[in-house]
C-alpha cells in the first residue's frame, strides 16, 4: 500500500464514525459505506442493498485476475452519499503500483461535459443563446460546405443547408465528425484529423481555425455526427469569456467544487498518479507503448500530459481528473446545479441540458441525446437497465459515467484501456449496480 493510503487510514481511525477507508484490491477490495451513515442531499433516500453490491466487487476482482483489466477505480454515490468505493489491481502493473482511489486518469470525451457546462454557464450570462449560429462568435464558421458522395466513389462538395449553431455543437448535430466521413482525405491532408489535442503544444484555437474550410461529414442538424464540436465550443468559451479555456474552467468549475486533481497538464509532483494506458490484446491488457501515436482516430500510448508545453486546452477530450474529482462534478449536476451552498447553474438549465433535444436526428435505440449528455429514453428499447431520463457519456480510454436523478445515483468508472476490445465490463457494472437497488 502507497504511503498516502497509510495516511488516508489513520486519518479516518481519528475521525468520526461511518469513514470508509479505500485500500488495495488484494486486501479488501472496495468500501461498503454504511446505509445509515453519509449526508443525505435530500429528504428522501433510497435505497441499495451492500451484500448485492458484493457481487459487484467479485466481479471487478474477477476482471483484474483475468487479466482482462490492469486497474480501476469505481465510486458510486447515492442521494449525495458514497455508498461504494473501490480501487482495484494496479495504476503500473508492470512496477507493482497498485491502484488507488485518488490516481489520475485521461478522461477524454468526459472533459465534455465540463465544457457544455461551461457553455451554459455563459448562456446564464447573457453571452449567447443556444440557437445563435456559430459564426456569430467565429466569423470563419459563417458559412460551410457539406462532402456529399458521389456515383464515381468520390465526393462532391456542396454548401450547407444552413448556419451552423450552438445547439448543434452542444448536440453533435452540427456534422462535424473527428475527420471522417466523404471528405476525410482533405482533412487528413490538412493535419486535422483524430481527438489529438491533448498531447499537442498548438493552440486548440488555431486548429479549429483550420475547419470551416474543410468540408464537414453531414448538413447541419440532420445527423448525429461525433466529433470536434465540443472543442470548438471550447474556443467560443475563450473567445466570450476572455480567458483561456483552462483557466475558465479552474475558476469558474474546477477550483470551487474543490476538484484538486482536475487539469489539462500534470503538475511533476503527481506524475506518479497517473495511471498507466494499456490495450486490449486476445482478451488481456497489455501495455500501451509509449510515447504511442495514432492509429486510426484513436491515441494509443502514453499521452504527454506531463511533458508540456501545455498550450492546448482541448474541450472535447483533454481533461486528466480523478474518480472523486468527478464525483464532485456529477453531483452538483444531479442536485440541479448546486453543491455545497453554491449555485453553477439553475435547475433549468440543467433540465435543459439532460433532456433530449434530438428532432432530425437520431442517437442510439431508446437513447436521446441532450446538451451534452446521453440520455436514457426508454431502458427496454436501449436493452439496458435504468431510469428514463438517465444520462451520462464516457472516455476513450474507456471511462465512463452517468447520473440517474430518480435513484438519486451518481456512478464514476475510471480505467485506461485503449482500445477495449469487446470489453462488457461497463454493460456489467451498471446492471449490477440496478440489480442492487431497494
């Protein structure tokens, strides 16, 4: 066990009664938070049985003995308290680190959530309103072209049936893929291609700068395309907001929820928390090279999150966070838009932002997506349990997350495993988690 797990151990035999102490899987494990112990966020809990969520530690177990995972954190908290925790197998397997509850992960797309936030945050403001079009804030996305293939196997660039808008980025309806698409050659040939950012020393803005020249994957609002909106949201933060994309988030999200380990760049004195990548290779984790590059849209390796500069502030993929950083975050969310006294954002924008604002396009079968969030339509159809109205999304790193405001949940999954190949760990733990619900 680390030093600062011996720390976190005597620390919690001083305080009070109903601390859970988080120590290596080979010892425990994971924490069971007693039922009758933790603050309540509201008047009416409810309820999870400890002995089902054995089943669920089991199974984590059984993955890190499998080989099939190197490590993992998993914290699920519900109606404001933690009511599991667990760090499991090893941040270095290969060193003989093992994981704990406060190591540092890539969180990718997670970080896009941070900056939808951020968006309406701004929106709150009166800086923007979710329908203006883009070239509103960024002149050059004033108008755009469409790459529409054509009979000879090549394609046709067309203009766009309309502006672009926030509300398009916000809901990946703007046709903006990450390079794919009809005209993914010219945006390989113009170095704009892949969720890259994160280990880059330019400025995400000058890369953004190069897009609307390039012909996008669909029209405006008629396909759900992923891809960079949400780093060009990113960029229309700086550019309303006067301030770099990390500093923004730092003083308006990060530093006030108190998520001390949240950043674009990894200070030295924490590089030794940052878990390792690893890939999936006939069913076993393996080590991911390093530094790593590209292969296919994907970063596979090491990242260079601590090698700076840091000069890119990727709003779409570039965040490093903890399981319990983001935690802080999904509940202010779940407890519309306050934590600790203090308001982010009104519990209608946050209505707003997890309903599903899907009209032409569609997501998944019995999913929605909102302003920034999967959402849960209908649990039967989407083949999978949980509560219409559910919502949440994850990383390429294959971390992910949700909140269910009807079982008062918050679920946290960090790993780094790129790709997953096959995994079921997450389709796992959440059916595990409803099957333990009172």
């Amino acid at each position: 066990m680390r030093l600062r797990s011996l720390l976190m151990a005597g620390l919690c035999t001083l305080a009070l009664s109903g601390c859970v102490v988080s120590v290596s899987e080979t010892e425990h494990g994971a924490g069971f938070a007693p039922l009758g112990h933790g603050p309540l966020a509201n008047d009416a809990p409810h309820g999870i049985s400890q002995t089902r969520l054995q089943v669920l530690d089991a199974t984590m177990r059984k993955y890190i003995d499998d080989g099939k995972l190197a490590g993992a954190v998993l914290m699920i908290h519900q109606d404001g308290r933690e009511v599991f925790h667990g760090a499991y197998g090893w941040r270095d397997r290969e060193a003989g680190d093992r994981m704990a509850e406060d190591d540092i992960f890539r969180i990718a797309s997670q970080t896009k959530a941070l900056t939808s936030t951020a968006i309406m945050m701004l929106a709150e403001e009166g800086k923007l309103v979710i329908d203006d079009p883009l070239g509103k804030f960024l002149p050059d996305w004033a108008s755009t072209t469409v790459a529409v293939t054509n009979a000879k196997g090549g394609y046709d660039v067309v203009p766009a049936k309309r502006p672009i808008t926030i509300r398009d980025l916000l809901s990946h309806t703007a046709g903006i893929s990450y390079g794919t698409g009809p005209g993914e050659k010219a945006w390989k040939d113009a170095g704009v291609y892949g969720w890259y950012f994160a280990d880059k020393s330019v400025p995400v803005a000058d890369v953004v700068a190069k897009m609307p020249k390039l012909p996008m994957a669909a029209q405006p609002g008629e396909q759900w395309v992923y891809g960079y909106n949400t780093d060009i949201l990113g960029v229309v933060v700086e550019k309303l907001s006067g301030q770099s994309l990390d500093v923004f988030l730092k003083e308006r999200l990060i530093d006030p929820l108190g998520m001390v380990d949240t950043a674009f760049c990894l200070p030295p004195a924490k590089l030794d928390r940052l878990a390792v990548v690893y890939s999936a290779k006939n069913g076993k984790a393996e080590r991911a090279p390093s530094p790593g590059a590209l292969d296919g849209v994907s970063h596979i390796g090491q990242g260079a999150y601590a090698n700076g500069p840091c000069k890119a502030f990727a709003g779409g993929a570039g965040l490093l966070s903890t399981a319990h950083d983001y935690s802080r975050f999904l509940e202010m969310l779940r407890q519309g838009g306050v934590a600790d006294g203090k308001r982010y954002l009104s519990r209608k924008t946050v209505e707003l932002m997890t309903h599903d604002t899907l009209v032409s396009a569609t997501y998944q079968p019995g999913q929605g997506f909102g302003l920034g969030f999967r959402i849960m339509l209908d649990p039967s159809k989407a083949g999978q349990p949980g509560s219409p109205g559910d919502y949440g999304w994850g990383g390429a790193y294959h971390s992910t997350y949700w909140v269910d405001p009807k079982e008062g949940l918050t679920v946290v999954y960090m790993t780094q495993i790129i790709p997953a190949g096959g995994l079921e760990d997450q389709s796992k733990i959440r059916s595990l988690i409803y099957s333990a619900l009172e």
